[in-house]
C-alpha cells in the first residue's frame, strides 16, 4: 500500500543509450510543497486512505549542491492498520541532470528500526542497495546504474521535467525494497477531458516484472502531469487486484 502511495506521487527516449544524461532546468515555480489526497474505489466504496506531501527544495549533500525531495503518507483512520505507520522518504538529486544521488526511507516493524537506503555511484555506474527490515537480516546489493535506475521518489522528479514526445516510450529501471523492477514509461499525449481548464500531459508507467502491491498488482499507472511552469503531478490511477487507488492534488 506505502509504496502504491508513494508512486502514485512520486511518479510519476526510448531506450537509454550510453551518452551523457542532459542538463535539466528546474525553476523556481517547481519549488516548494505540493499536498495531495489518496482514495480507494471499488464499487460503491470510495474511501480516503491517505493525505501525503511531496516538497523539492534546493539543499547540501555531503558539501554540494542537491535538489533535495521529501515524501509524507499519513494514513487515514481504520488504514492504518495496513500502512502501520506514517511513511517518509528523502531523495537527493543533481541540480543540473535530476539524476539521483541518495536515496533514504527509514522503517519500523515490531518496535525496531529499520531502513531502506540507495547510494548512486554515476562514476563507477552503480548503485549501492542496502536493506534494514527487522527481523529479517540486513541486506547489501549492487545494481548497475544505467542513467534510468531511479527510486520511486526520484522517478517523481524525472516525469515532471521528463520532455518526452508524445507516443515515445523509455524504459526504466525501479528500485523497491531492495530490488530492481523493469518499467516503461510512455507519454499518450495531451488529455483535455480529464482536466479541461489546464494543460496536461498523460504518463503511463507499466511495471513489467510485478507491480507495487506485495501481490503483484498494481502493474499499470496513469498519470497526468501539468505543463505549466511549476510541472505539477495532477493526479493518477492505479487499477488494484480489488479496485483501484486515485490521488489528486489539493489547491
């Protein structure tokens, strides 16, 4: 459910080549905290699950200069007892390419602490996985780093500033819980009757291997992203195994 939530908010080229990854501007309309409602639907149910926040803020990291983003899920009331807590997550990324640099979600089960954490090595093209989740063992892994392996949180950033023509589809590269998920993300055009008074543009991530939900749902998401100069996540839709789950902005 945590990580439905957080992809449905921070969500959101065809495949990667070898060169240099672009510089990508981030002005100061990007800036700052956005608040959104997550519901679930299925048949007359349409429940609020979560209320959550996404800010992107210029930040330090190890001396230099990072766009520093913060996710926050706070569960609504009986939901709790799925999400078993509030959730948080932190991604440090390049000012200049959004690659991400450092990835952290602290967790808790049963009383004890527990972590999620990714450090990006673009140098030596790697990414260090290492996985605290109580009272399973600790767990390191390596994964190569391609210039499109990102954590949920990063992938947030990247559609937003993500310029990709319409019909075009890239291939990505999901970290979750310590473990890489193959994607594809396809840009469907404009989508006027979803939104009429803005101007949008609709995502589709495909997740290829599973999807976000411990049972493989949640393979396929839609989301709409703003064209305006702030490039806000509007909203998104996940079909579930039972139902589905929405989130939408709050302005």
């Amino acid at each position: 459910m945590k990580r439905i939530l957080l992809l449905s908010l921070a969500l959101l080229s065809a495949f990667a080549s070898p060169a240099a990854t672009p510089a990508r501007k981030v002005t100061g309309e990007a800036l700052g905290t956005v608040r959104y409602e997550a519901r679930y639907n299925w048949g007359a149910i349409n429940s609020k699950v979560a209320d959550a926040t996404i800010t992107l803020e210029r930040d330090k990291w190890n001396g230099s200069d990072v766009l520093h983003s913060r996710a926050t899920i706070s569960a609504s009331s009986i939901f709790r007892l799925f999400m078993n807590a509030d959730y948080l997550a932190d991604a440090y990324l390049s000012p200049t390419t959004l690659e991400p640099v450092y990835y952290i979600n602290p967790v808790k089960k049963g009383g004890k602490e527990g972590k999620i954490e990714y450090t990006f090595d673009h140098a030596a093209k790697l990414v260090k996985s290492e996985s605290v989740r109580p009272p399973a063992a600790p767990e390191t892994v390596t994964f190569p780093l391609d210039g499109k392996t990102m954590d949920l949180l990063s992938l947030l950033q990247h559609v937003r500033f993500l310029d990709l023509g319409e019909g075009k589809t890239e291939s990505l590269h999901l970290l979750m819980s310590g473990r890489s998920v193959s994607a594809t993300l396809t840009c469907e055009g404009a989508d006027p009757e979803k939104f009429p008074d803005k101007s949008v543009l609709r995502f589709r991530l495909k997740m290829v291997e599973r999807g976000l939900m411990e049972n493989g749902s949640g393979k396929e998401i839609v989301v709409w992203r703003s064209t305006a100069a702030d490039r806000r996540i509007l909203a998104l839709e996940a079909a579930l195994s039972a139902g589905s789950m929405t989130v939408s902005i709050q302005e």
